[in-house]
C-alpha cells in the first residue's frame, strides 16, 4: 500500500509537470542555458540575418563594466565576444545597451560620464564593420559638449549600410555639472541620425522639443520608411505616447498613439515598444491614467499613420516594461510586467485586433529595478525571451524561448 500510495505521488507531481506543455505536446518554455556568469544584467535581444543575438553587461569588478554579445546557434548560444569595456560608464537599470545588425555590420552602444556629475553622460558607439575583425569603439553620438543626460537609445537597420540611431537629449535643460535629476533648466529633446557602418553621422535632427525624461525610445522599419515613439511631456504633464514618421525625407509633426490623458508630475520610466513589418505596425505601451496601471497595446494598418482603439492586455496591477513583436499574419505578442499578489511575474500574450489569446506566464520576477526590463523577439516559429534574476545582491541573465504556437 505503501509503494501505490508513492506511486500516486508520482504520478501526480508528473502530471503537475506536464502543465509545462500544452494539450498538444508543444512545450511553453525551453530554457536556454546562459553562457557568461558571474554578475550579468541589461540583456538585450535583436534578430539579425543570422538569427538571434544578445547583448548584455557584466560586472568585471566594483567599478568596471564589460558589454558582451552572443549569436544563438542551433539553440545554442555562443562563446561570449566583448565589445568594450570601462569604468567610467553610466549603468541605468532602465537605460541599458542595445545591439543592432544591418547586412553583417554591427552597432552597440555604452554611456560614459562626461563629468562628476551624476546625470550628465553621453552615448557611445561602437561598430563592428561587415568584414571587419575589430570594433571602432567609444564613437561620439552626441556632439553637443555639455554636461547634462544623454540616452535611451533605440536603433533600426536603414537601407544598405546604415541605422536610424534615435535618443533622448538632454543639452537644452541648461542642468550643471553636480546638481540634482530634478533640477533640470529647460526641456528634455528627441533627436534621431543616421549611423553608417563606417561610424559616419548624417541627418541629425530634432523630433520633438519637449519629451518626457527618461522612458526609453523606440524605433522600427515600415514599408514607408523609419518610424519612433516614445513618451511626450505637454506643458500640463499630460505623458502619453507620440509617433513620428521619416515620410518624403521629412519627420512628421508628433501626434498621439492614443490620447490617454495620463497627467502625471514625474517620469514613469516606462517607455513604448513598437514593430512594423509592411504597413502593419503595433505599438505597445504602460499607462497609469486614473491611478489604474494598465497595458495597452494597438494596431496600425497603415505604417503608423493611424491607429486602431487600443487593448488593455493586463488583468492585474500592470507593472509595464513592456516588448511587443509581430507575426507573420500581422497578430502580436506582447510581454510585460505585473504584480499578483504576493509576486510579480513576466507575461506574455498573443494579441490581435480583434482580441487576446491565453497569457503566458514566462517566469517569476524580481519588481525591483534592478531586476531592469525583460526582452522578446521573434524568430521564425520561436518566440525568445531574456530577464534578469535576481538572487540576493547576485544578478544573472536568463534566457528562455517558445513556439509561437503555444500562443494559440
């Protein structure tokens, strides 16, 4: 009796562990061992011609930063490659590196302290040329000289050999070295430029004059061209999410994704996401209007023109730090953060623009900032996820994927 009863045991923890797959004996998260430890953070995740890449920082000692990247070979990662190295950088747990590829040409990015001060950074670029076995480090973005904030880097491959590299700027708040986030003089900009993969600048300009301070920006590829959004500051502190588009060489006028309403008297720090393929284009996003946390998520059908009324994807208390990718027949997936109880947890969900499909839970999370934002990209019939775990005051990237058909 004794060994039925063990057996009973069994037979129900292998039940409770098939709930790992779907009716259908599709598995919903295949983990993807990480191939760097000690302290690592800041992943972030981008699908070039080979397949999925991977950038992230690691802690050589209290006070020297190394990025890192690795290319996923037959569900492999790879041995990691550094990019560069330093001690004088400015690490942000929402402000992190980002990798790009166009044609075989790589960019990444670091901030480095301009100054004693503890907001004042500029962006660095670093390229690794198509062919080329060295990276160009250390390449100056911001060229304005002054000692103020200079980040939330978003970048798109443009044309043959080229980014549209977008950020956030800081050189009109008129903010000396020393003084205080808060003490800004005038307004935080957007600007965009394009990047060659010989580490050229062209076509810097001003998108919009007055941004909200620190939520990440975001770029992607229509068939009419660049487009980026990002969060708006008005004159009454109303924080919604503006688009503009690349049309005829010229930037568009800034205008709402969707006009939420959202006043509020500080950064959220908690930026949009968006992707395009063709003139299908989604855009997802955190809002915290009426004091409820939400996530939303909406559609455009004609390369970022207009959009469709938005969906509210969250069913508890939203944390945000959303991604959102799209598939072939133009539906998304979308993931985010958000709190449950006693726990927090990164989702994800497939969405269309007639509704939602069942919510993923892809791993319990740290909601601390250090915990940074989680990354998603899709691939083929492969949905990747990368986040940072949290055990103690050790940080360790994680990686994980999925098809994208457990998502139906």
């Amino acid at each position: 009796m004794k060994f039925l009863k063990n057996l009973g045991l069994v037979l129900a923890l292998a039940s409770l562990f098939s709930c790992a797959q779907t009716k259908e004996n599709i598995p919903v998260l295949d983990t993807i061992p990480f191939p760097d430890t000690g302290q690592t953070s800041l992943p972030h995740l981008f699908v070039g011609s080979e397949g999925p890449m991977i950038s992230w920082v690691k802690m050589l000692d209290d006070s020297t930063s190394q990025l890192r990247y690795s290319h996923l070979e037959r569900n492999k990662w790879q041995e990691p490659k550094e990019i560069t190295q330093g001690s004088d950088w400015f690490l942000n747990w929402a402000d992190f590196p980002l990798i790009s590829e166009n044609k075989g040409s790589l960019l990444t990015h670091f901030l480095q302290k301009s100054s004693e001060g503890k907001y004042s950074y500029d962006v660095k670029l670093n390229i690794l040329e198509n062919g080329n076995q060295e990276w160009k480090t250390g390449l100056a973005l911001n060229t304005d000289s002054t000692f103020t904030e200079h980040g939330f880097v978003s970048a798109v491959p443009y044309g043959a050999d080229s980014f549209v590299v977008t950020w956030l700027d800081g050189r009109n708040t008129g903010m000396a070295a020393g003084n205080a986030h808060t003490e800004h003089g005038g307004s935080m900009t957007i600007r965009a430029a394009t990047v060659k993969s010989d580490g050229s600048i062209t076509d810097e300009v001003e998108l919009d004059a007055r941004t909200c301070d620190c939520c990440q920006t975001t770029t992607a590829m229509t068939e009419n061209g660049p487009i980026v959004v990002y969060r708006d500051r008005s004159d009454t502190e109303v924080r919604d999410i503006f688009i503009t588009r690349l049309v005829n060489e010229r930037w568009t006028t800034p205008k709402p994704v969707h006009s939420d309403g959202w006043e509020i008297n500080g950064c959220p720090v908690n930026g949009p996401k968006v992707d395009a393929d063709g003139k299908a284009v989604v855009v997802a996003w955190f809002t915290g209007v009426n004091d409820s946390p939400t996530v939303k998520v909406a559609f455009s059908s004609n390369a970022g023109e207009s959009f469709g009324e938005p969906i509210q994807v969250n069913s508890t208390n939203a944390l945000g730090r959303v991604d959102v990718a799209l598939l072939e027949d133009q539906s998304a997936i979308l993931s985010w953060m958000e709190s449950d109880k006693d726990a927090s947890y990164f989702k994800a969900v497939k969405v269309t623009n007639s509704g939602m499909g069942k919510t993923i839970a892809i791993s319990q999370m740290d909601p601390a900032r250090k915990s940074g934002f989680p990354q998603m990209e899709i691939d083929g019939d492969k949905v990747y996820f990368a986040w940072t775990e949290i055990d103690g005051e050790t940080s360790q990237v994680k990686t994980a994927t999925m098809p994208t058909a457990a998502f139906e």
